[in-house]
C-alpha cells in the first residue's frame, strides 16, 4: 500500500506499508517534503476511522476504506499544473500556499516539459496586472499569442466551482476589484486606527505615516474620519476697501439710525442699504468680538448674555459638547451641523454663537476639542 505525497522525485516523498496496522502517525509526520498542510490533510483524512485517536499518536488498526486507497490530490505533473494555475487565480501569494502543500519552494524547473513552466509564468504575470503587450515584449512574441496562452491555461481550470460559467476576463475583474476593496479596507483601518490614537494630527503628518501623498489622503478619508483631523484655518479676505476706519464709522453711522447698535440690527441696516460696511462677522474677527468693535467705535451696544453662559458652562464642557458632537455619525462637521445635532442631542449644550465667542472661529473650538480629546486619551470611536 502506497500514500503518494508529491509527484516530485524526492527522498521519501511517499509511504509504502505492507500491513496497514503497522502504520503510525508518527510515520506520516517524519515524511519528508510533504507539507504541513498535506500532512494535516492526511491525518484528518485517518482521524475519520474509530480506530484512529490523532492527539495520542496511535496505531491505526482498520483497514481504509475504498480497498485502502486514499484518492491522491495534485500527485501527478498533470495535476500539479492545474494547483498552481487554480492557487494563482484564487491566492494571494501562491507561492507560499505551495511551500505549505509540498514543504518546499516552487521551482520552475520541476516541470521537465518548458512549455508548461512558460505558460504558468505568463499566466501569473497576466494575472498580477501586467498587459498582454507587456507580457508578449518580455517573451518576444504577439499580444495575440499571450492572449491566447491565457485562454489556454485558464481552459484547464475553468471547470473549477470558483470559474465555472466565466470568462478569464470577467476572473481578472473580480480579483481585481476583490483585491482594491481589500486594499481599501487595509487603507481605511489604518487611518481610523491612527487616527482613535491621534485625535487631532495633521493631514500631513497623517500622510507622513501612512507613507502616501497627502492628496490621496485627502481624496479617500471618509467624512467621518475627516471630522478627527487637525482643519486649517481658512483665510478669511476682509475686503482691504474696509480699513478700521471706515468700519468704526458705518458702525457710528448704524448707531446713529438704531442704538443701542447689536449685530442683527446692524446686518439689517447694511441689507437696506443704510449703511455701507462689511458683515457683522468680519468685524467681529476684525475687532476680536462685536463689543470689542462697539467699544473702539463709542457706540452703546446691546450687551450679550455671554456671562450667564460663563457660568452655565466652562470651557472644558464647552470642548466636551464638541466632542460628543463631533463622534455622532449622524451629523456632518462644520457648525450649521452643530446646531442640528444641538436641536436633538445636546439641547443643555451651548449654541453655536457662544462657542464662536468662546473661541473665536468654529474651526478653533473643533481643533481645541482635538486637542482635548488628545490631552485626555479620548478616542475617536472610529470603527
């Protein structure tokens, strides 16, 4: 009784037993280039009989069924070609699904007949993405003939359960797309892994890490990783026709219609056409604040209620608002979202224009809640 285990000419590659009785686990794990997985192959293969008790290493002592032959598996050249061509199309790296199976690394010249060596490489090549003209200059022969080589080789396996019904062309656009969604999600884990650890990094120091350019970063990250990312600050154009000067005058002229002067009465004037002067908002960043601007013009104003807000809430619950915001998926980044998620989730959280008092810019309270949720090791829920 023979167990084949190669189809290679090498030292024991098989075991022959006379009286299947005699033969021990043992045995079959002191073969030689047989491959772990082989190996295991066969012992599961012996654990099916009562008789067989894997974990103690005992002798088997019934004989196998099917006259005691084990039907072989990819034991013959013919055979062997058609595993490789299949572990090619279906593996991500063949080569050690192989060194697994027979114990040792694939060699082209096992095979004695060249012809069947140049077809599996111009097969893996086809297969990795490289163009049939590519192929074709490295051989020295046609796009046509490579094409035809593929179809060749791809014949052999296509009766195959994963290939049956389908063009080598539609394969290759599988594995193609199977393998760039794979990629993706390598891509995505990684920024969401980096990111619940650095809340508040800089796209290119996110990029630096990740080792791609930070366009590409820029272009794949997804919203909501996105909202976990240090944002500049955008460059606000005050228009240079609006010198300080000419500001603190349209706000004496607006308080000389309405006073005391606040910034919706304000805005409302300039919407008229009363009053000619920039938004109320870029005085506000002009002047650090609408009182501050009020003060510098000698203008009354209509004082806000910020100290009550003060004391309603410190900064670090203002930045832990923020951040609650800032995890609900639900929601979007910029403050028009904040006050949405306000409207249904955080109706004891702060508005949005305290924040911006607080803070100056929305963009610098998210920064300063990144900070925070860095300070504190608080991480981003980035699944």
């Amino acid at each position: 009784m023979k167990f084949d285990f190669g189809g290679v000419d090498y030292p024991k590659d098989y075991i022959e037993v006379e009286i299947l009785e005699n033969l021990s686990l043992l045995d079959v794990r002191q073969v030689q280039y047989a491959g772990q997985k082989r190996i295991d192959d066969l012992i599961q293969e012996l654990g099916k009989f009562n008789s067989v008790n894997v974990a103690k290493n005992e002798v088997v002592t019934e004989e196998l069924k099917n006259d005691g032959e084990i039907e072989p598996d990819s034991t013959n050249p013919s055979n062997l070609h058609e595993f490789i061509l299949t572990e090619i199309l279906i593996s991500d790296n063949w080569r050690n699904e192989f060194f697994n199976r027979y114990a040792f690394h694939f060699e082209y010249s096992f095979f004695e007949n060249e012809s069947i060596a140049r077809e599996i490489s111009i097969f893996e090549s086809r297969v990795n993405g490289e163009t049939l003209a590519q192929i074709g200059n490295r051989f020295g022969v046609t796009r046509e003939r490579i094409r035809q080589i593929v179809e060749k080789a791809f014949s052999r396996i296509s009766s195959n359960h994963n290939f049956e019904g389908k063009s080598i062309s539609t394969v290759l656009n599988q594995r193609k797309k199977s393998q760039q969604e794979q990629s993706n999600e390598i891509f995505e884990s990684s920024i969401r892994n980096l990111l619940n650890t650095n809340p508040g990094i800089k796209y290119q120091e996110l990029a630096d890490l990740l080792n791609i350019d930070v366009t590409i970063l820029r272009s794949h990250i997804s919203y909501q990783a996105s909202k976990f990312v240090y944002q500049e600050q955008a460059i606000q154009f005050s228009d240079p026709q609006f010198s300080d000067e000419f500001i603190l005058d349209a706000m004496k002229m607006a308080a000389a219609i309405r006073s005391p002067l606040s910034a919706p009465m304000y805005e409302n004037l300039v919407e008229r056409g009363l009053v000619k002067g920039p938004r109320s908002q870029i005085i506000a960043k002009r002047f650090g604040t609408w009182s501050n601007a009020c003060t510098n013009a000698g203008v009354m104003f209509v004082h806000s209620i910020r100290g009550e807000y003060t004391r309603t809430w410190s900064e670090e619950k203002v930045l832990e608002y923020i951040v609650s915001f800032l995890k609900n998926k639900e929601f979007g980044i910029g403050v028009i979202s904040y006050d949405d998620w306000r409207a249904i989730y955080g109706k004891d959280a702060p508005s949005s224009p305290h924040i911006r008092n607080l803070f100056g810019t929305w963009i610098n309270a998210k920064n300063s809640a990144l900070s925070y949720m860095n300070k504190h090791n608080i991480t981003c829920d980035l699944t």
